[in-house]
C-alpha cells in the first residue's frame, strides 16, 4: 500500500522499522510513541532498553519516559535547559524541590526587600518630623535645638545607611512562570439514554473488514477504545458517528447528541483557511476579539492566527481544536489519540478536565496513564 493509505500507527511503525534496522552510533527519536498500539510500544521500549547506542528521546509519554530515560533534559519557555540525573521519577522530585527551593529564596528575597524598604521609609519620616517639630518648637535654647537638630540629622544618616544595604542586597528573580492552560469543557443539555448503536453493522474496505459490530453507547457512558494499529478504532468512531455507511448491519445515533470531537488527524479546522476563519466557523463564536482571546489560552497569538490551519505544528492544531471544544458546548466528547503531539502541562489539564466531564466519552489512545485518569467505566478491544 501506499504510505498515505496507512494508519497513523502503521505509518509510524514503518518509520520506526526503517530507522532501527539502519546503522546508527546515536539514535534520534522525536515523538516515537505517537499513535503506537501497546505491542508496539512494548517492542520499542525493549529496543531502547538494550541498545548501545546512546538515544535522545523527545517524548511526552510518561509511562515510556519511566521505563527508558535515564537522564532528562528539560526546556523551558526562555529557552534554558536543565539536566536531572536519574531518570524519569528523579527528574519529577529533583524539579519540585527546585522549584521549592527557589520559590523559597525569593519569598525570602521579597522579605528581606520589604524590610529594609519599611525600615528606610520609618527613618526618614522619623527625621523629617524631628526637624519639623525643632522648627515649630519655638525653643530659644541653641543648646537644646542643637541637641534635637542632631538626632534627626543621626535618623536621617541611618535612612541612608538602610537605603544603602538595600542596594547591596542580592536580587533574586522570580521563578519563571510560564503559559498555563486552564481547560474546561463546557457541557450541553443532556442527550437521550441512547447515545449511539450499531447492531450488526459491518464495514467493508478494500481487504479490510470490521464487525459485525453490536454496540450500544449509554448517556454518561466512559468508553476506552482501545487494540492495534490498523484495527479499525478510528473506522469504529466514524461508524459510531455516522461518518461511514454499513456494508451491513444497522446504526443510528440518539436524539439530542451534540459531538465535540478531536480526530486522529487533526483535519477538523480544514486546510484552506486563516486558522482565525477556521476556528470561528468551528467554535460558533461570533466574536472575532473573543476568539483571539481563547486561542490565546492555548498559546496561539497574533502570530498564528492568520495563518493556514494546515502550517500550524501537530502540537498547535491539537491546541487550536482543544480551544474549539473549550468554546462550544456539547454532550458527547470524541477523542481520538488526544495526547498525540500536547506537552506535558496540557496533558495534565486534559487528563483533569476529562477526570470531571459529566457527559459520554469516546476516548481512543494508547497512552496508559490517560485511560486511568480518565476513569473509563469501559475499554472495548478493536482487532479487525
């Protein structure tokens, strides 16, 4: 077959099949794990467990980053980078108390500042008031007005002296707080109980069967599609959602079901179109300002928002469809490989977001820790 007819897994493990059988001394791996199935995953983890060879993996798979890293690099958003020793589980502890650390220094910093600054502020009105009073006393003893002229000229030299131990004290920067998503996804009027069902319902493509299939999806339902690459899981979502026809068999989709969906491809804004037009035409927002102002929670600005969906990076075109979720409402989330090219923060919210999400979920991955955070009520096996 031609590689553009393969799925995204198939795809993905040629690839994989033509670099490890090359000869190589240092092995490159950029986002190996996306749309792998678990067999797949499992052979590339043995691989990078018993090469020789030294590997740099950029990977945001937590489970494959615990079970090969011995060292993790990290890049943070001014551009730095920052070794751990250890591996994955060393990284995590060593970068919270960094982190801990050097919120400490600078609470401690902050303090420091504030003080002397309190302390120079209290000196000088103590001095400006010990002269005021000198010159309202109306005292004609020189002696006495000597007396109190000096103690406040002595405050004043120890305002002096404070302002001078607060320019020699060390600045400590702030620690780097970088973007922060915050997803929510908002929730449509509840569907009927029967959100989707096939019975019976086969698919026929080329040399490729799937079903019959019989299936039937509940309101609320927590559904972990999972099985090998090539099995048919994203012909199983198209089939749910009446995308695709039965060669056979019977399927329909329930009253008052409203789909919000991330496909495997990241097609949904389309190919022709400003990514601005795109994701009005997608989201339902009327306002264009207000639009900027959600993309720009995913980290897409001025920069990008005139630009054809289709020359945003993978990882931007997941933000840019999460940010059309987040701006419409619905009942029934389909998500396929959903973690595919996110960082590691995003996942987070993600995993958080899905953790409380009150409608029905479709979720196909095969990132482990996600089926676990998303608390998938069940996981039905896809083999063709």
């Amino acid at each position: 077959q031609e590689v553009r007819h393969l799925s995204g897994g198939q795809a993905a493990r040629a690839a994989l099949a033509a670099v490890l059988l090359s000869g190589f001394d240092v092995l490159l791996l950029d986002e190996p794990t996306n749309d792998l199935d678990f067999a797949a995953l499992d052979m590339l983890e043995d691989f990078v467990g018993r090469t020789r060879s030294a590997t740099v993996l950029v990977s945001h798979d937590r489970d494959f980053l615990r079970r090969t890293a011995t060292a993790v690099v990290e890049i943070d958003e001014q551009g730095g980078t920052h070794r751990y020793d250890g591996g994955w589980e060393a990284y995590l502890d060593e970068r919270a108390t960094a982190r801990r650390h050097a919120e400490e220094r600078y609470a401690t910093y902050l303090d420091q500042r504030d003080t002397l600054r309190q302390r120079a502020q209290k000196q000088r009105e103590w001095s400006q008031q010990g002269v005021s009073k000198v010159r309202r006393s109306g005292e004609t003893d020189k002696f006495i007005r000597h007396f109190r002229t000096q103690s406040s000229e002595h405050v004043a030299a120890k305002a002096r002296s404070t302002d001078r131990q607060l320019e020699r004290l060390e600045v400590v920067e702030k620690p780097w707080e970088g973007w922060d998503l915050h997803l929510e996804l908002p929730v449509a009027a509840r569907s009927g109980d029967l959100v989707a069902e096939a019975t019976g319902a086969v698919v026929e493509r080329g040399g490729f069967r799937l079903g019959p299939v019989d299936l039937t999806i509940h309101w609320a339902d927590r559904v972990g599609i999972v099985g090998p690459n090539g099995g048919g899981k994203s012909t199983l979502l198209a089939l749910l959602l009446g995308r695709l026809d039965p060669t056979d068999g019977r399927l329909g989709l329930g009253p008052g079901v409203v789909v919000g969906e991330l496909d495997q491809a990241r097609a949904g804004l389309g190919a022709d179109r400003p990514l601005l037009s795109a994701f009005l035409a997608a989201s339902g927002i009327d306002d264009p300002q207000q639009a900027r102002s959600l993309l720009a929670k995913f980290g897409l600005g001025a920069e990008h928002v005139a630009r054809v969906a289709t020359s945003l990076s993978p990882g931007e075109r997941t933000r840019a469809e999460l940010a059309v979720l987040m701006g419409r409402a619905t009942n029934c989330l389909v998500l396929d490989e959903p973690t595919n090219h996110l960082d590691l923060p995003a996942i987070e919210q993600l995993e958080a977001a899905l953790a409380t999400w009150p409608g029905t979920l479709l979720l196909v991955t095969h990132d482990r820790e996600l089926l676990t955070h998303a608390a998938t009520s069940r996981v039905i096996e896809v083999s063709g």
